[in-house]
C-alpha cells in the first residue's frame, strides 16, 4: 500500500507541476482489485464489437451505440465504463439490475426523469473547469442550471423501493447556496470572455454600480457636449466621436474649419476633416476611462471571487454528477429494456448459463428484411462444458456465438438481456478467437496471429471462463488446421474446463463426442429444396457431417464445372475417415512416435537438438580453441551424414 499511495502522489505532483493550477477536483484514491471485475482484453472486446465495429462502420454496428440513450455525457462515460468492466459480485450486479426493472416498470417517471436530465450540462467537466479556474461566465451559468435540476429529480426518485435509487437520491446534493451565490452574481444571458465587463448584475457591488453610474452619466455628458457644440459653433456636421487610439474628439468637416473657435486644440488632421480635443473635453475623458477601466477589471476581480468560492465546494459537486451519470446510465438500460423487449437475468453463483430464446443485441436492431430468429444455449461445467457448433458458411455460427458471449456480458454489466429467460452463472472472463486479421508490423501473420491468441487462451483460461472460438485452424493447410482444432478442443476438454462455443467446418470434430462426455453437438439447421440449401438459423442438437461449402460456392457464382469437380474431390477426400473398428481416427493418439512417424516434419532436426543439448553440458572458461574446433568439426559432419 505504501508504494501505491508514493506513485499515486507523485502523478499528482507530475499533474500539478504540468497544470500550474490548482487540481483539487480530482478524485480520491480508490481500491480497484481485479477480482472484483470481469476481464475484457483487447481481442475480446474487438471481436464482439463492443465499441467499433470490426466491418470499418465505425460505431455503427457496435454494442454500445445499441445501449447507449443516455442524456449527458456523463451517463455516456458511466455506461461506456460499466461495458468495459462488467460486475463479478452478485449483489452489485443484483442491485443494479433492480433499478433497472423500477425505471422501467414506470414509463411515465422514467420518461419525466430523462427531460430532467436532456438539460442538464457536463457537471463533471464544468467541476473541473471552476476548480482549476479556467470557467468562463457561461460555464458558470451552465452550472447553476444543472444544480437547479437536482431538487425536481431528487422528488421523482422519491417513491423508488431500489436500494440503488434510494443512494443516488442520497447523494444528490442540491447544493442551494451555489445557485444562489450565481444567481446573486452572473447576469442571465453573460458574455463568452471575461474581460469586456458586462458579468456581474447590477446590485451585486456598491463600488461596481458606482463605476456604471460614472461610466453611463460620462457618455451621456458626450451626447449632451455634441449638442453643445453644434449650437456654440453653428456647425451642424459636428461629431463627437471616440476610439481606442486618439480616446475622445471632436470631428469638423474642412468646409467648417473657418467655423473653429480659438479653444480647439488640433489632434489629428484627415483628408476631408480635422479632429480637435478641448480642455473640458480632455477631463471627462480621463475620468470616463478610468471609470471603464476600473469596471472591466473589478468585475473580473468580483467574477474571480464567485469562481474560487464555488471551487470550495467541488466535492459536493462531485458527488452530485457521479450520481446524475449513474442514473443516466441507469435509464438508458431501462429505456432500451422496454423499447426492445429485454428482461431480466437470474445472477448466480453457479457455473450454469442457460439462455431461452436469446436474440444478439445488435443484429436484431438492423432491420434486416429476414427476421432475426431466436435461439437457446445451455454452457456448464459438466456435460455441456465444450459445444461444437457446426454447419455452413452464412448460416449463423459465427453470430449465435457472440450473441451467448454478449448476452452473459451484458447481464453482467447489470443490464436485461435480448432473452426471453437467462440464468447466467458468474464468468470472469470471457475469450474470443473470431475472424482473420494479420500484424504485419510485428512481422506476424494471419495465422500467427490467430495461434497466438489461441496460446492467450489455452494458458489463461479458468473454469469460470467463457471462450468463444470461432474457425479454429483454417489460417492453414486442411489437416494441419482440423489436427490443431481438434487437439485445442481435446486440451479445453481434458485440462482447462472453460465453458466453450466452439463454432468450426471442420465437421470431423463432432466425432470429440464419441470420446469426451462434456462435449456436445449442435448444428445450424439448414434445408435442401430442389437442389438448393436454405438457411433456417436455427440452433439444433446434434452434429452434421456435411459444409455445405459446395453448395455456398455455387450460391456465390462459381462456374459449374468447377463445382462438379469440387464434389468428386471432396468425396475422395471423405474415404477411410473412420478406422476398422468405428472410431474417429483423428482420436486416436500416436503415442510416442516422433514427428516424422506422425507425417509432420519438424522445423528442427534431431542432430540439431543433439547439439543444443552439448551445448549445454560445455564450460566455455575451460574449452579450449583446438577443442572448440574439434566440436564444430564433429556436429558438421554429423550434420553431412543425416542429409
């Protein structure tokens, strides 16, 4: 703990030497422990799309945007948080999904509460902004507005039973003294900056309404000298006039200046007139300048004084916009609950999830001219520990997979799920492996990448995991890929015990079944009329021993000469999959027979294993340069013997 408190105060020096200001806005420290929330790395929450899409559509098509009708930024940032860091206590998540059932059990409130909050500003920005003393009037004034709300919403979450509504209500301070003190000080409509005056309300400053007294009666003295002159000099062009480089003087025509009295004092000579300035004209000069000087610089004084008082009560602030963005984000999962049919998960602590009629959030909102059709899922550690999933390409694999991961994660972040029931039992992570994408900068590629996160998987996944795998060794050659996906699904079977949808055309891994009892199968069921396959999407027990990749090609446009021979190669390719006694050759294990037995070269020869292994037996302190020699002369022709 002591080291966590020096770092944490030496980002704060860092933060306060780089601001040159005052950073008291900043939050207290808080214990943040990793157990305490689900783990989305950065391939997860790519492959499911939970902030941008992975199709280059930016947000749309995304999880986020579909959840998120939240009113402010604040409720924006808290939502996009808790997707980020979805709950592993049942009770926070219970209390969450609580709040969200009242609000949207109550439309007429709900709907109140939302026009409460669609004019409320960034009380959180605006917090910060006051406190390091870089508000400008109008920020002030948008604060006062914000604070004004909090009394009517504190009153509508008044009859709220949710232990969560109850605190939010708690912790919304009306903070009364702050809209007085602004309300007292800052006129209605101020201008942007803060040095032209025009801040502070008359009444506000006995000095400030003085300055204004002098600086209105000294214009109107001008107005009035105008007539004055025109009257003394019988020039009826005469102006009296000001700026900011000469200050006051009186403006005469050429065709007037035999009109002049003696006391006009030349000032500035232009081609069609000449300006002059009088003694008289001179004093008040100086005294409404001194006047319009002072003024602008005691409002700025006064208007200072405001911002640093308000700044005293930051944490108050504080407090009050964490609340306002809880209960924004709160009624975006309300809202979108009710709009789109929604309900409530059960939360468990067991190790079950069980989903009836689960829709995925995202593609059920896109308006597709074919209806979304609904399926189940059942995960555990038990007998449905790892699911096969199989059937062809466009039929809906790779999006039932998602929708299961989405919907746990959702449930967990305490929102309502697109389901007619789930029970989600906790998940401290969730794995993705899902589509082709390569790292050429690091120098990976394709299917490098994928065997890397495959790795990520197979190390760091527990029994509350839930892995989602989708095509598992198709960045390959054929047998390569389905030996890889079958001993990755053997290995997730026999050693790690994550609960896995396992989405593949490798159809031969549905033989796992016959010699894994937690492994299942299920296929995307598909229909075939007059020659041609219709997608059903629906989620059916049991595996199939056919792609359909033939017949996709075919829905693509391949010639049909091409597809013909396709069909003769793929039924020479299906010959002799199962041995003579019934079983899946693929389960049958080559015991300890080397690389070259089990018809996989190895990238390393054995003579080059053989001498790593002296390598490691020789000192080279003690070796000599003759003995040296003789080693390499004895691997290389060790080496030319094998070739």
């Amino acid at each position: 703990m002591e080291e966590t408190l020096h770092a944490a105060a030496a980002a704060l020096h860092y933060v306060h030497e780089a601001q040159k200001t005052d950073v008291g806005h900043i939050k207290p420290l808080s214990l943040y422990r990793v157990e305490d929330y689900m783990i989305l790395d950065e391939t997860t929450q790519r492959n499911l799309e939970l902030f941008t899409s992975l199709g280059g559509r930016g947000r749309r098509g995304a999880l986020l945007p579909v959840l998120d009708e939240t009113l402010t930024s604040m409720g924006g940032r808290r939502l996009r948080g808790w997707l980020s860091y979805p709950l592993m206590d049942v009770g926070e998540i219970q209390r969450r999904l609580d709040a969200v059932a009242q609000l949207k059990e109550t439309p007429l409130v709900r709907a109140e509460l939302r026009e409460f909050l669609d004019g409320v500003y960034d009380l959180e920005r605006l917090n910060a902004r006051v406190t390091m003393g870089r508000c400008n009037p109008r920020d002030m004034v948008a604060l006062k507005a914000t604070v004004k709300v909090i009394p009517r919403i504190k009153e509508k979450l008044e009859d709220f039973l949710s232990p969560l509504l109850n605190e939010i209500r708690g912790d919304l301070d009306e903070l009364r003294e702050v809209v007085r003190w602004i309300e007292e000080a800052i006129v209605e409509d101020p201008p942007l900056t803060l040095t032209e005056g025009g801040i502070i309300r008359d009444g506000y400053d006995k000095e400030l309404d003085e300055l204004r007294g002098i600086s209105r009666d000294g214009k109107g003295w001008i107005a009035r000298l105008e007539v004055q002159e025109r009257k003394r000099t019988g020039i009826s062009s005469l102006k009296v006039r000001y700026n900011q480089v000469f200050g006051y003087y009186i403006e005469v025509t050429k065709a007037n200046l035999h009109l002049v009295p003696e006391d006009y004092i030349r000032k500035q000579t232009l081609t069609n007139a000449e300006r002059f300035i009088t003694p008289q004209l001179k004093e008040y000069e100086s005294k409404v300048l001194g006047a319009e000087e002072r003024l602008k610089s005691l409002e700025y004084e006064l208007f200072r004084r405001l911002r640093e008082r308000v700044a005293e009560q930051n944490r108050r602030i504080q407090g009050s916009a964490s609340a306002l963005a809880t209960l924004d984000a709160l009624l975006s999962l309300a809202e979108v609950a009710d709009k789109y049919g929604y309900n409530k998960p059960r939360i468990t602590e067991g190790d079950e999830i069980v989903i009836v009629e689960g829709r995925h959030p995202v593609l059920d909102r896109m308006g597709h001219l074919e209806p979304f059709v609904p399926n189940d899922a059942r995960l555990d550690c038990g007998e449905n520990q790892l699911i096969i999933i199989t059937g062809p390409n466009m039929a809906g694999k790779s999006t039932y997979i998602r929708q299961v991961a989405l919907i746990v994660l959702m449930a967990q972040m305490g929102g309502f799920v697109p389901a007619k029931e789930a029970d989600i039992g906790l998940v401290d992570r969730i794995f993705t492996r899902v589509g082709a994408s390569d790292n050429l900068a690091m120098g990976e590629s394709t299917f490098m990448v994928e065997m890397r996160e495959t790795a990520d998987i197979l190390k760091d996944a527990t029994p509350r995991s839930l892995v989602v795998l989708d095509e598992i060794g198709r960045g390959t050659s054929t047998f390569d890929g389905l030996s890889i996906a079958w001993a990755v699904a053997e290995y997730l079977h026999d050693r790690r015990g994550p609960k896995t949808l396992f989405a593949t055309h490798y159809h031969e891994l549905t033989e796992l079944a016959m010699t894994k009892a937690r492994v299942k199968n299920y296929n995307v069921a598909v229909s075939e009329w007059n020659g041609e396959i219709i997608f059903l999407r629906r989620i059916v027990e049991g595996g199939t021993s056919r792609s359909y990749g033939i017949q996709v090609a075919r829905l693509a446009g391949l010639p049909d000469d091409v597809i013909e021979r396709a069909k003769e190669v793929l039924a020479n390719l299906e010959k002799g999959e199962l041995d003579e006694k019934g079983l899946p050759r693929l389960a049958r294990s080559q015991g300890g027979q080397g690389d070259q037995e089990r018809g996989q070269l190895s990238l390393f020869r054995g003579s080059d294993t053989l001498m790593y292994r002296e390598l490691e037996g020789i000192d080279p302190e003690r070796l000599t340069p003759l003995e040296a020699l003789q080693l390499i002369h004895q691997w290389k022709k060790r080496t030319e013997e094998e070739d």
